[in-house]
C-alpha cells in the first residue's frame, strides 16, 4: 500500500504525454515486441519486458513483508520504461541490503508497481508481480 502523502501525489495531473511527476525520474528504453511484453494490471501499459529480468541475492523472484506485515512478490527487472520513479531515496526497512529505494508506478495511471533500487552504479525494479500481465 502506497502511504497516503505519496498517493496524492501520485494522483497529480498528467504533464505530457508521458505524463511525468515532479521529482520523477525517467526509465530506460528497453525495445522489443508488445507481444511479449509485461504490462500494468490496471491499465494495459507497457512497463517492461521479460528480457530485462535480472537476479538479485541470487534469484530473480523473491517474497517479502514490509512492516504493516503486506506480504509482496517481487520480480526483479534492469529496465521499466513503464514506470515512473518517484520519491527520494529511502533506506528504511530495505530488502536489498546496501540499497537505497524509491517508488516506482505506472507512467500512465500512476499505480504503485513496486521500487526502484540502487547501490552506486547498481540499479534495478523489484515489480509487484500480481501488478503485471502478460
């Protein structure tokens, strides 16, 4: 569950037509097919691909609970054009040891989709899973 200062401001007015918000920063482009693609549940965005995939703590898929006890599946992921990365850092209650993170939502409805970690020159998306389709 996104706390409610950062779903307000995810709900902000769209600027654009990738409908941008402020303190967001922008994915890499990942290219490919959309018959392939993953998208966002609620509205049929293209947020990555399943190329991008990548393994943190050797795996690609983890389970975790955050402290109001939300149990999330998480697929890890290189690249999301589809998602907005919103927020400042955070190191609280990380589930990536060394990592910092950052909300990441939907480009185009703003849905919470999961975060984005970085360490130094490292980053990926931890997506929710049961957010995504395809």
């Amino acid at each position: 569950m996104v706390p409610q200062v950062v779903s307000r401001q995810l709900r902000g007015r769209r600027q654009g037509p990738a409908s941008t918000l402020p303190g967001s920063t922008p994915a890499p482009a990942v290219s490919a097919g959309d018959d392939e693609s993953l998208r966002c549940r609620l509205c049929s965005l293209e947020i990555t691909l399943p190329q991008a995939a990548v393994s943190r703590r050797n795996s690609h898929q983890h389970t975790f609970c955050n402290p109001m006890g939300l149990v999330f599946e998480l697929a890890c992921y290189g690249q999301a054009p589809g998602c907005l990365v919103h927020g400042h850092p955070s190191n609280e209650f990380c589930w990536f040891a060394g990592y910092v993170w950052q909300y990441a939502a939907c480009r185009r409805c703003h849905a919470h989709l999961g975060w984005y970690f970085t360490a130094g020159d490292d980053a990926f998306f931890g997506l929710i899973r049961d957010r995504l389709s395809g």
